[in-house]
C-alpha cells in the first residue's frame, strides 16, 4: 500500500469523509472536526481504531505539523504490531501506571508532611 499520500495543503483544504494517508492512517473530517486516526487489526486479529488526534487546519503550516505528527504517532504504534504489541492496551497501561504513580506520589507527599495545625496557646 503507498504511504504518505497527503500534503500538508490536501489536509488543510480537504472536504467531508476518510482521506487515506495510506498503511492505515486516515484523516476523518466531518461535523465541523477532523482527527486523526490509526486503522489496524489487533494481534488478536480484532479491527480496532487508534485515535492520533486533532487535525489543526487553520494554516498550511500548522496542517503540514499535524500530518508529521500523525504519521510519527501511526509509525509508533505500527512498531508495536510489528513487535505483536496492541497499541490501544499498550495506551490503556500507560495512562493506567501514570495514574497509579501520581496516587504514589499524593500518598508519600501526606506520609512526609506534618500537619499544618497551628496551636494558640
């Protein structure tokens, strides 16, 4: 399949409906909204759809850093498969062990600081 099949003034000026980018990658514009999104099938031989993001259309050039962008987050997540890693749960796990060390963190931050309770005397 080619790859890169977009310019930077293709995404900016694109009308309604999936714009291919191609192994992939596609720009879904519709409802006032485009994004990115990431289009493959699971190790587990599931089709699934990887979010990339907000497409910014507002300028050539912040359309051609959106496109560099998705197609640095598809190569990411195509290195996983290849790895026979699902991108989505690789995601889910790191959103989940940010989330349980941020709560470490609050823990061991009450453990060390004293109470704050000033006494009149």
């Amino acid at each position: 399949m080619a790859k890169h099949l977009l310019s930077a003034r293709e995404v900016q000026v694109s009308s309604d409906g999936d714009h291919f980018e191609g192994e992939g990658l596609l720009l879904c514009i519709g409802a006032g909204r485009a994004n990115w999104v990431f289009r493959y099938t699971s190790p587990g031989g599931r089709r699934r759809e990887l979010g990339l993001g907000r497409a910014d259309r507002t300028s050539i050039a912040a359309a051609g850093t959106c496109l560099a962008d998705a197609r640095e987050g598809a190569d990411a997540a195509r290195r996983l498969l290849r790895a026979g890693r699902d991108p989505i749960d690789e995601k889910h796990a790191a959103r989940a062990a940010a989330k349980a060390a941020e709560a470490e963190r609050k823990a061991a931050r009450s453990r060390i600081s004293p109470p704050t309770a000033m006494s009149r005397g």
